[in-house]
C-alpha cells in the first residue's frame, strides 16, 4: 500500500486572543526585538498514514478536524506527500 | 520600511522521544485510524517584522535558534515573505 506523510497546521482563528503569542511578542520587545508583531503560536504535526489516496485524504481531513483541532477556535490545514 | 511575516516551525529532534505525538497516536488507533504512525507534535509560529531584508533575515534567525527553539532538543526552520 502506498505511503504518505502528511503535515498539519493548527492555528488560533484570528478573532481569538493568543496570550501564549503576547507573551512572546513582550519577550522579544524586552530583547530589544522591537520591529516585532502579531506573534501567533499555533501547532505543527507530522505523520504518516498508509493507503489509498483518496481514503487518506479523506482520513486526514477527519482526523485533522475531529481530533487535531477545535473547530471552534482554531484553523487547521494540511498537505500530504508521498513518502 | 518594508513589512515581511515570518512562519517558523520548530519540531523535535528525530532522536528525541515525542511523549505527547505517543498519546495522539495511541489515540488514533482507539478510534480505528490503525494505519496512522509516526506522530510528532511541533510548534508552529507566525509573526510580522519590518526592516531591511538582510537585517530582518539575520534577526529571524537570531530569534529561531535563540528564544523561540532550544537547539538542543529541536530543529527550527523559518520562511520569510513580504507582506
């Protein structure tokens, strides 16, 4: 069967404060890192599944959305690649 | 000045053991996703900068490897583009 690994990105929806990114933002300003802005920290996933690509694609989309992320206040894509 | 965002993506090293991607997997399997392995969790960061490109590209890479990744355990990359 084929192979493929997959990469997800999750991110906070822009509407939703990120206090982890603000954080991160006064850090970098307190290192004289003043150019700095709109830090927002989201997830980076990798995997690898086996099968056909149409079930993959399918799989991923339903893992990425059901169990990767929260619909509500993230966004989440993906890209697959054959391994 | 020009206005650049930034992605940057930090992921553990290949060596290190990834505890959480375990759990996610262990997870995926209970659910019936049994062809899926080798989950590793990551960080996923975006921010904007402004400034000349050659100074914002050696700022990027001074704040991957020294504030946002701990070189020790994780591998960093980051992609810069003009806003």
């Amino acid at each position: 069967m084929p192979k493929y690994n997959a990469r997800i990105y999750v991110t906070l929806k822009p509407s939703i404060l990120d206090p982890q990114g603000r954080t991160v933002e006064r850090a970098l300003s307190h290192l004289n890192h003043n150019n700095v802005g709109g830090v927002r920290i989201g997830k980076y996933i990798e995997l690898s599944l086996s099968g056909e690509r149409a079930d993959v694609e399918a799989q991923l989309k339903d893992i990425t959305e059901n169990v990767l992320s929260n619909p509500i206040m993230e966004d989440a894509r993906w890209e697959l690649a054959e391994a």
